[in-house]
C-alpha cells in the first residue's frame, strides 16, 4: 500500500479545535502501523487499581457507578461510555455518557487546577443507549444513541438544556468529530454494514439544520472518495445506510477523532483503524490486526479513540485484553496500559484533560460485568509532549 503522511497540528483555545484536550503538533502518521517496543517502555505489574501501567504512570479512581462522585453529592450514571474534556478557567470538565435503556443520558465532573473533583451533574437524561459522541469547538457535547433510527442530542456542560438534533440524521449512532476548517461534523453508525458521514451545517455553530452527506468509495482499504447526500436524513422506510448508491460499507464503525485535515475513525468488526485525508479526498488504513508484523496483533476489539499533545493516538479495546494501545506518528503500535480482572467489560471514553498530562477513560461494566459496575478512571504521567 502507498504510504502517506500527515502532519497534525490543532490549537488549545477558544474558537479552536480544544474540544477534547488534545493537541497535534508536527507529528506525521502513515500506515499501517505494526508492533514495536511503546515510547513509554513495557508494561509493570499492576497497581491497587489492578491496571498495569509503564514506570512514571499512577492511576486514580474517579468515581463508580450507583455511588456519589467522592466530594460530591451526585451519583454517578451506570456503564459509563464516549467521553470528552473541556477546558473550564484554570480547570477542565470530563463528560461522559451512560449506555443504558431506558435512562441512558450522560454526566459532567468539574475538576479544578490539581485535577481535584469540585462539582458533578447531569448533562442529558431520558435518552436511549448514549455510546460514544463526539466535543464540538463552541463547547458542546454532541451525545448519539447507539439504537436503530437514534438520534444525535447536543449537551451543555457549561449550562443550558440539551436539544435533539435530528438533522444530523438518525440512524445506529456512534461517535462524531468535528472538523472547523471545512465546517461539518464526522459520524460514524455502529452496523455491520454502517457509513461514514458528514453533517454539513447551514450555519457553522448551529446544528438545527443542514445537509447529511454519506462517504463513496470503491472496495478496497485505500483509495480516493467522495461525498454525496442522503435523499432522507429521517431513515424511513430506507435506511440512511441504504439510500446512496455506491456508499462505502463499513463493519461496525466506532470511535472517530480529527485533527489537522484528517480523521480516524475505528471498525471493531474487523480490528481497523481507517484514516481518512479529507482535504486530498483518500482513505487508508492506520491498523489493521491481520496486517501487524511481527507477532501478535496488540489491538483488538477496536473501539474508542483519542489523540495525545504529542501526536500519538490512542485506541481503546471493547474486550480483547482490556488494554488501551497506543498508535505512535511513526507508525508503531503498543499496549499503553491494561486492566486485570475485568474482562467482561469493555474501556471507553479516553480523553485527555487540556494540559495533556491526565487521560480519563472508563471501564463500562467493572469488576462485576454488569452495567451497574462501572468505573471511570484518570492516569497520570509523563506524557510526551
């Protein structure tokens, strides 16, 4: 396969790409990747946490489902999912979603400086299976339901009732990514035959109303592309994935994340990671676990996906071995951390606070492999910068 590279570069800051901490600076990524010793060295044995980090890492639990946010009075949502970081003063705000029906919905922890828990909140209630979503750079939550026709609801972290978007179409939702240089929103449908969309805003900031645009493309894992609308955004009777002639299938799209002219997104039915240059319009694969040489594929049950300030990305696993690998610009792939004992559970929502030096993520069912047992976590370290 042709090899490409990029270069990623986002700004932290208001009216920029800050919506999930993360911030691409010079690094390059070609694919696909393969096995090499991590940046940060082996694995050690495991903490009281019962995670497995390399030297310099520690962990934290930060709250656990059914139980109040410790210094706070507010309970934290069963089988917490899709997660974000917003910068808040001198602080920042972790949401994240709950993969419940009925209930679903999703919660917000206000941090303050030293990343001490201040205050905790709902943001949604009411809703169906929140998964993943996706931070929009006005300081939104866009959070979608993971069910047939679900919807798309914007939250507020910093105030205000959230509002269902369905414009941005309905259909098995997944996670979404916002681009501001050509001003849409990414999504991703969690089918085993699912696309990859676009929602092309009328009005930048305002998700009321706009165009839902599906990806076309040849079969292959590499290629040129092309946006086309969907007649029906609704998906009734035909589904949005059914409508467009010519749109690319995808098995079971996962976490999505963009930066500087590029976007990632994950498939777990087949263990990719598909990069995707959306200014030169091609596609190829960042990970794929048959193509991983030499040994044993590191990454399986691909899932959620963030970036580091660094430029690495960082992919979550839905079972496999519990870990969250991690994809390095120069195009190796590592196990960045392990969870012991929870194998019927899944890792979701990483997502890095805005200095970059804290990574929160969940374990969705715990210890117990029920959606009650839910546990989210921060580590911190010397992340590389």
């Amino acid at each position: 396969m042709q090899r490409r590279t990029f270069l990623r570069t986002a700004v932290l800051g208001t009216g920029t790409l800050a919506f999930t901490g993360s911030l691409w600076q010079g690094a390059a990524l070609a694919a696909p990747a393969q096995n090499a010793p991590g940046p940060y060295g082996p694995l050690l044995a495991a903490d009281a946490n019962g995670i497995h980090l390399p030297a310099g890492f520690t962990s934290q639990v930060i709250a656990r489902s059914g139980q109040a946010v410790p210094g706070t009075s507010y309970t934290w949502h069963p089988a917490p999912d899709g997660g974000a970081c917003f910068a808040d003063g001198d602080g920042w705000i972790y949401v994240s979603n709950s993969e419940v029906t009925p209930g679903g919905g999703a919660s917000a922890i206000r941090f303050d400086a030293a990343g001490t828990v201040v205050a905790a909140f709902s943001i949604l209630s009411g809703t169906r299976q929140n998964c993943a979503g996706g931070a929009t750079p006005w300081n939104t939550w866009l959070s979608c339901e993971e069910v047939s026709r679900g919807y798309v609801y914007e939250t507020y972290p910093f105030g205000g009732a959230a509002v269902r978007r369905p414009a941005m179409g309905r259909f098995k939702h997944e996670a979404a990514a916002a681009d501001p240089v050509r001003k849409v929103i990414y999504l991703t449908e969690d089918e085993t035959n699912g696309r990859f969309y676009r929602f092309v805003p009328d009005t930048w900031g305002d998700l009321s109303s706009g165009r839902l645009q599906v990806l076309r493309a040849g079969s292959a894992t590499s290629g040129s592309f092309t946006w086309a609308d969907v007649p029906d955004p609704d998906g009734w009777p035909t589904a949005t994935r059914s409508q467009v002639s010519g749109s690319k299938a995808f098995n079971g799209g996962e976490g999505c994340y963009y930066a500087d002219d590029t976007v990632w997104f994950t498939t777990k039915g087949d263990n990719r990671v598909w990069q995707v240059n959306v200014a030169a319009g091609t596609y190829e694969l960042a990970y794929d676990d048959s193509l991983v040489t030499p040994g044993t594929p590191p990454l399986t049950g691909v899932d959620n996906v963030t970036g580091s300030t660094f430029g690495d990305l960082y992919v979550a696993e839905d079972g496999g071995t519990m870990e969250i690998c991690l994809i390095t610009p120069d195009d190796t792939i590592s196990p960045f951390l392990r969870i012991n004992g929870q194998s019927s559970s899944e890792i979701t929502g990483p997502a890095f606070n805005p200095a970059g030096d804290r990574l929160y993520f969940s374990s969705q069912r715990g210890t117990s492999g029920s959606s009650s047992g839910g546990i989210t976590y921060c580590v911190t370290g010397p992340f590389r910068t």
